[in-house]
C-alpha cells in the first residue's frame, strides 16, 4: 500500500491562503481604533485622538469623571458615582468598546479610523 501524505494539490492550497492572508493585512490595519468620543447625555460631548496621551475631565450628572487615555487604552480612573462600576471595568482599546457611567449620563466609545463604524452584529 502506497500512501502519499504530501501532493501537488496541497501545495496550491497553502499558496493560496497564505496570498489570501497577506492580502488582507492592509484592511486589518485599516480598522485600527483611533478616537475616542465621549458621549453626555447622548450628545456628543467631546472626541480625542487616541494617539496622545491625556488627562480628561468631564462633568456628570453627580459630579466630576476622570478619564485617562494612555497608550492608545483608556479607562475610567475615578467617578462620583455610588457603585464605581464604571471604574472597576478597566482598560478598553478596541474598536466598538464602551465605558459607561449610568448615573452619570456618560458613554465612552472608541470608534476606528476609516469612519465605517456601523455594524449588525458583534461576537466574542
């Protein structure tokens, strides 16, 4: 019995994925997060480059919400709200990813750089 464990058509397959996935890192890049928009009340409140390292403070409905945008990760580093549930949710870096603050009235959103940030569906 003569079995063949590699052939030719093998080859064409790993050529093909391989060109296929070098092909799609130029649009992988293009979905890099890059502004981080604050929403009060939801309005608009502010939008920040991600890029730049800062300190932002922002007015709630009870009281005064510290944010912290460092190394393109931001989180919520102090709020006056009750429960500091928004607080103790951490960093959050990837596009689509929210910071929220209930009694506050406050959404913190990254948004990505090609300006396409409308979705059907997100998945873990």
């Amino acid at each position: 019995m003569n079995i063949r464990i590699f052939t030719f058509y093998d080859l064409i397959l790993i050529l093909l994925f391989t060109g296929v996935s070098l092909l799609s890192i130029p649009y992988l890049k293009s979905v890099q997060p890059s502004t981080l928009i604050i929403y009060k009340d939801n309005n608009q409140y502010a939008q920040y480059p991600l890029g730049e390292n800062r300190d932002i403070t922002v007015n709630g409905h009870h009281g005064l919400m510290k944010i912290e945008i460092k190394n393109t990760k931001v989180r919520i580093v102090s709020s006056s709200c009750q429960k500091q549930i928004c607080v103790n949710s951490g960093y959050i870096s990837k596009s689509f990813q929210q910071l929220i603050c209930a009694p506050n009235h406050i959404l913190i959103e990254i948004q990505s750089k090609n300006g396409n940030n409308s979705f059907d569906a997100i998945t873990k």
